[in-house]
C-alpha cells in the first residue's frame, strides 16, 4: 500500500492519467474522481494527503467543491492544487496571491507538477490550525445546524455566480453579435 493518497478530480480521462504517471513510482496511491460530486465523497471518504482539483468539472464545479473545503476545518488541512486551462477562470474568484493553495495552468509538465506539489504542501503547513473546542451537545447541534445553512448558502451562491457567468457570457455573444450586423 502506498504511503500517500493524491485525489486527481479532473472530467479529462487524459489529464488524470498524465498526473499519475508523472508522479513517483511507489510513493503514491491515486485516486480518481470524474466530477464535483464524485470527488467531494472521495474527499470525505479517503482524506487524501493531497487534492489535485480541476476548477471546471460537470456536477458541481471545481469552484464549489473549493468552497465546500473551506467550510470544513478539517479538509482546510489537505494541501491543494486548483488546475485549468484558464488561470482567469479561477483568479476571477479568488485574488492573488494564492496564500493557502497552489495553482497550476494546463498543461503542465513534470517539473511544473512536481512544484506545485511541493509548493501546496508547504502553504497548507503555513495555515492557521482553526480552532475546534469541546462544547456542549446543544451548542454542538446549533454549530452543525449553522454549518449546514452556511453551506447551503454556499451552495446558492455559488449556482448563482454560475447563473451570473452564464448571462456575461450570453450577453458577450450578444453585443458581439450585435456589433456584427452593425458592420
């Protein structure tokens, strides 16, 4: 059994196995995940040491299962690296510098990988440890209760940002359409 677990979720078949292969023979246990969803249960299920996270997935976004990782302390922990194609895509987001995660733009080759590995471990060591204290049953459950509305909203706003990319991206189409036949 390898002494590490790296979650590779990425919908491109290619990309996932081009990280496997550039990562060190015998060190490393890989785990797949084809989209958000798929992913975030791996998270929860596997704890990997390190989370290589692709920011456009189909389910539910690379974007979204960010910020259901910083919602949990725990998962705050696991060094990441968010990847695309698109560094604007994900800088639109979250401002740089990337203070607690590592980014890397496709693709990549062995060395850039290899970087940001060791880059995303050393940033999530650097992390402030969140606080968790021993508390009463009751203000445990309102704790989760909290949690769970905080995630929720989350989860709103995050489809309504998407919603919002999509009508700028509509409306883009639009004007350039409309400039188009202006011509």
């Amino acid at each position: 059994m390898a002494g590490h677990k790296i979650l590779v979720i990425d919908d491109s078949n290619v990309i996932r196995n081009m990280v496997r292969d550039m990562l060190p023979k015998g060190n490393f246990e890989v785990l797949e995940a084809k989209d958000g969803v798929q992913g975030l249960n791996l998270i929860q299920q596997e704890r990997p040491n390190l989370i290589m996270l692709d920011f456009l997935l189909p389910k539910m976004s690379g974007w979204e299962v960010f910020q259901h990782i910083q919602t949990q302390p725990e998962l705050q922990a696991i060094p990441l690296v968010l990847m695309s194609g698109r560094k604007e895509e994900v800088t639109e987001k979250l401002q740089e510098p990337f203070e607690y995660f590592e980014f890397v733009q496709k693709p990549f080759d062995q060395r850039v990988l290899i970087d940001a590995i060791k880059s995303a471990m050393a940033k999530a060591k650097r992390r402030p440890v969140a606080a968790v204290t021993a508390a009463s049953p009751a203000a445990a459950a309102g704790a989760a209760d909290s949690n769970a509305d905080i995630q929720a909203l989350n989860e709103k706003i995050a489809k309504m940002q998407a919603e919002i990319d999509g009508l700028k991206k509509q409306m883009a189409q639009l004007v350039a359409f409309i400039r188009q036949k202006l011509q």
